[in-house]
C-alpha cells in the first residue's frame, strides 16, 4: 500500500483529501503545519507528497527545501497544492524541486491521477537507479575478476610456472632443423600444462602479456646463445608478438637491449606477427617494424591467408618470411582446392623474395607436396611437437 503524506492547513480540505484517498486504497497520514510535515516526512517517509503552498510559519516552499536537503526525502515526489497558479509561483516551485502542481478547486480524477503519475515516474527513477547501480556492480566485479586474474599471472611467472617451448622447423629439402620457434606453456601445480588458448586471452585483456610476451622473448634469446654457443648450427628462434606488445611505442629499443645485454646477434631473431595487426594502423605498423628491420632482426607474417587484406599489405611491409597457416595444408594433395592455394602462395612469396614455411604438417603426404613445390621450411607433429628446450637440444643432437 502506497503512503501519501498531506500537508495542508485548512483543516476541511486536508480531511476530505485523506478521505477521498483512503477510500482509493491508500495510506494516508495528515499534517496541518509545515513542522508537523517535515517530522511527519522523515518518520514515514511517504511514497509521495502532498503539500499547500500558503502556510503560516512554514510554507510550502520551506518545507520543499527542507526536504530535498534531506537525504531521507531528497527524492520523495512532492506535489503542491495551490489556489494560485500563477506562473512565476510554479516556475519558483519547479526550481525548488517540485514535481507537479494541483490548483484547488481540484477533482478527484485530478488528485488521483496527479499521484498516480509520481508513482510511476518515481518507480522507474528507482528501477533506473538500480540499474545503474547493478550495471555499475558488473563493472567492477569485471574489473576486479581481471585483477584477480593477473595477480594469478603474475604470480605464475614468479614461480616460474610458465616455460618456454620449442618446436623445429625443418627445411624441406634436407630435412634438417633450421630453426626454432618459441612458444609459452603454463605448467599449474595441480591443473598441470594449461593450453595458451586459455591464458594467452586473459593475458592479453590484462596487459599481463606485454610482461610475459618480453619474458619469453629474453628466455628464447638466451637458449639461443646456448644453442650457438654449444656449436648447434642454428639459423633463428621465432618468437611470436602479441598485438600489445607490437602497439609499444618503445617496441624496437626494448628488442635491442634485450639482444645487447644477451649478446645475441640481431640476424638469429626472427619475430613472428599476426595479419590482423597489419590492418588496423597501416603507417604505424609499418613504420614499426622498419625499425625493427633496421636493427637486423627477421619478421614473418604468421596464419598467412585467414586476415582480411593479405595480397595488399606483402607489397608494403617489410616481411622476411611468410608462415602458410595450418588450414590449408590439412590433408593437402594434388587437385584439392588446398593444394592450388598452396602453390599459388609459394609461388607469389618466392617472386617477392620471401621464405615460405608451412604450419602445422602431420603426414608424409603433405611434406612430399610442399618438396615437390619448393617450400622452404615446414614445421608440425610429422617432426615434433613443442617440446622443453632440453628435449629440443636432444633432437639437435640426433641430427634429426
């Protein structure tokens, strides 16, 4: 049952609003001065309003400004009652804070209808409100999951939870390893490997990924100088670049401190990026990976062909390698669709000087395909699968 508060002095007319409410179901409680009124408002605080202008000591507008200055009533809608309705007295009303204004002699229909208005202008200002309120919870329990979630991070790598994995990649007509590429694995204490499909996204939401990204490229860089060291012949480790960490405007000073403090030469990095970075800020990425050209280090262009624009950008940017992705060398064989792809991208790579490895090559059937058409390299689970870097030192050491 709603609660109306009526504030009126004339005694008459205060009773026969109070009636004529009670009869249309709801709760009523009557003030006949502007100080009954206030107290009468912060001890029930009433659904709405009802309030005479002209009163003596405390008038309408009075008890107007006590209430909104209330953080009890502040919002209560508040109605006046009035003989007078002038304009210039409902314009000082409205600035005040009132909602509507009756004008005596008023019907039932008008008194009704008037309070019927508030009520449902004053739920929807509280479903609004709680709505700002819920959508503005989501947010923050959003915000605080993600920071939960990089601490978790963040706590892995101190642990040294997260390794570095190596997969070879192998030239296609000796059939020797080449080159490595660099790739993070998350081993969890008691969920165990945890796929970069998994924590790569949260990574990378979180901008934990800059960190991890520079961590793996330190970690690669140094098992390569043990690799060359140790008289492994070695051309470059790939290390892939996630979209924040090539957006960094210090990107090519972070590489060569890292190479200079390492002493690994620039020509044995190779950085991997996604076609998808080459489409969002052209004169950018272009001028970034120019000087990351200029310091000597390799770039490829990785999952060639799934990105929106990848004949036009292999003119523009200054590439070394292009990375045929896996999807179209699964079950490749001569006459398939796959197979005039293929052709066709080592061909227009090879007229643009580019080296062409293939991704993700599982049978002796696809390896023969990309020798009989002159790929360079190929990497997949057909030679091995990611592995530690002593297991990957092991394939070195077999000559495999």
């Amino acid at each position: 049952m709603k609660k109306i508060l009526v504030i009126e002095d004339d005694q008459v007319i205060r009773e026969n609003i109070l009636k004529l409410l009670k009869a249309e179901g709801f709760d009523v409680t009557g003030a006949s001065n502007g100080s009954q009124g206030l107290s009468a408002a912060v001890s029930s605080l009433p659904d709405v309003i009802l309030c005479d202008v002209m009163m003596p000591e405390l008038d309408g507008y009075g008890v107007l400004v006590a209430l909104r200055s209330h953080p009890l009533t502040a919002t209560v809608p508040f109605v006046f009652l009035t003989g007078k309705a002038e304009r210039s007295e409902v314009r000082q009303g409205m600035e005040l804070g009132a909602d509507d204004y009756l004008t005596k002699p008023f019907s039932k229909a008008e008194l009704v209808g008037a309070i019927s208005s508030r009520l449902k202008k004053q739920a929807a200002f509280v479903q609004q409100q709680h709505n700002l309120r819920s959508s503005s919870e989501l947010v923050q329990d959003a915000a605080d999951k993600l920071e939960q979630i990089k601490t978790s991070l963040c706590g892995a790598l101190e642990r040294e939870e997260f390794q570095v994995y190596y997969q070879p990649q192998v030239n296609v007509q000796s059939g020797k390893i080449m080159s490595a590429e660099a790739l993070v694995r998350w081993l969890h204490p008691e969920k165990g490997l945890i796929s970069p499909a998994e924590f790569i996204p949260d990574a990378e939401e979180t901008g934990f990924i800059v960190q991890l990204g520079e961590w793996v490229l330190r970690t690669a860089c140094k098992q390569m100088q043990v690799w060359q060291n140790a008289g492994f012949s070695l051309q470059q480790v790939a290390v892939n670049l996630s979209p924040r960490q090539f957006h960094q405007p210090d990107l090519s000073s972070r590489v060569a401190q890292i190479l200079a403090e390492i002493g690994l030469a620039p020509s044995s990095l190779e950085l991997e990026l996604t076609e998808s970075l080459m489409v969002e800020d052209a004169k950018s990425a272009i001028a970034t990976l120019q000087q990351l050209k200029d310091l000597g280090v390799s770039i490829s262009i990785d999952d060639f062909g799934t990105g929106y624009s990848s004949l036009s950008y292999l003119a523009q940017y200054p590439f070394d390698v292009l990375k045929i992705d896996r999807c179209f060398i699964s079950n490749i064989t001569d006459g398939c669709t796959n197979a005039a792809i293929v052709k066709a991208i080592i061909e227009m790579a090879h007229s643009l000087c580019l080296e062409v490895i293939a991704e993700g090559v599982e049978t002796e059937a696809e390896r023969d395909f990309l020798w009989r058409y002159e790929c360079d390299a190929m990497q997949g689970y057909l030679f091995s699968p990611p592995v530690p870097a002593a297991d990957f030192e092991q394939l070195l050491v077999e000559g495999k």
